[in-house]
C-alpha cells in the first residue's frame, strides 16, 4: 500500500490523462537532470537511471518512488511511517511534487484527499489523516496475524 502523487498535461486547470505515446517516451534528458538534482537538494542521495521509456528515482530512506515519462508521473511512498515521521515524508512528498510540477509542467494531484497538489500541500492534514489511518489498520492487522500464528503454533504443541 502507498500513498500516491499523479501528474498528467492540464487543460484550463483539470487534468487530464497522458496519451499513449507520451506514456512511453521518456522525460527530455535536460528536465530529468535538472529534476534529479532538485531532488538531491531536498532528499540527499538518491537512486536514478533515466530508459528508453521512463525516468525513475528512488529515495531508498524513505522509500519515495519517482516514475516519470513525457506526459506523466506518479510519486509513491509506502505507508508505515506515523505521527511526526509521516508529516516529515509527507512534506517531503509534497515538496518532490512541486519540483515535478515546476520542471515538467504537469499539474500534481492527490488522491488520497481529492485535491490538486498545491492546494493539498497547503494543508497536510488530510494527507497526514491518511497515513495515521493506514498506519493503525497496518499495525492491527499484523497483530491480528502475530495473534493467529501464535494460536496455531500453540495447538501444535499440544498435539
């Protein structure tokens, strides 16, 4: 599960989905460049290889994902931070945004709180929301696992 960023062209401020071709060409190499970079400056060291079809870039610490071709983006980060950790990421997500937003031209989006990009990076309280949501059910749900595995090692015993 992850928290994730969209980025399509916009028209009169809605956006709207990449075309097929554009899907499959890569970033102009002096946008991606410039991207990377940028994106040094607010993460630190990142991973980034640029193919025949897309550029990528990983933040391996906080497991902020990059995919980026001509006519689209998405931005990922796994959920599992919380509290004070998943406002940090969530800020840094957002900032990665801008940076995208600001080389490519593409308009940012966020689903996870039906907003444009800008409007929800002004208030991280729903994105923040998310990731505490997320976090909660992930922790009960591995407790409820622990809790099962536990039970059926216990009946093997007895056996």
């Amino acid at each position: 599960m992850s928290y994730d960023l969209v980025f399509a062209p916009s028209t009169v401020g809605h956006a709207v989905e990449p075309d097929e071709d554009g899907a499959r060409t890569p970033p102009p190499a002096q946008v991606w460049r410039r991207l990377v970079d940028r994106a040094i400056q607010l993460l630190g060291p990142v991973h980034a290889i640029l193919t025949e079809t897309y550029g990528e870039l990983d933040h391996e610490p906080t497991g902020i994902q990059l995919i980026l071709t001509a006519s689209s983006a998405r931005i990922t980060v796994p959920y599992g931070a919380s509290g004070d950790d998943a406002n940090t990421v969530l800020r840094q997500l957002y900032a990665l945004g801008a940076i995208v937003e600001e080389e490519t031209g593409l308009t940012g989006y966020d689903p996870q709180v039906g907003r444009p990009l800008r409007e929800a990076a002004q208030n991280a309280s729903g994105g923040q929301a998310s990731f505490d949501l997320v976090g909660d059910m992930l922790r009960r749900s591995a407790e409820t696992q622990r809790r099962a595995a536990q039970r059926r090692a216990e009946k093997e015993r007895g056996r």
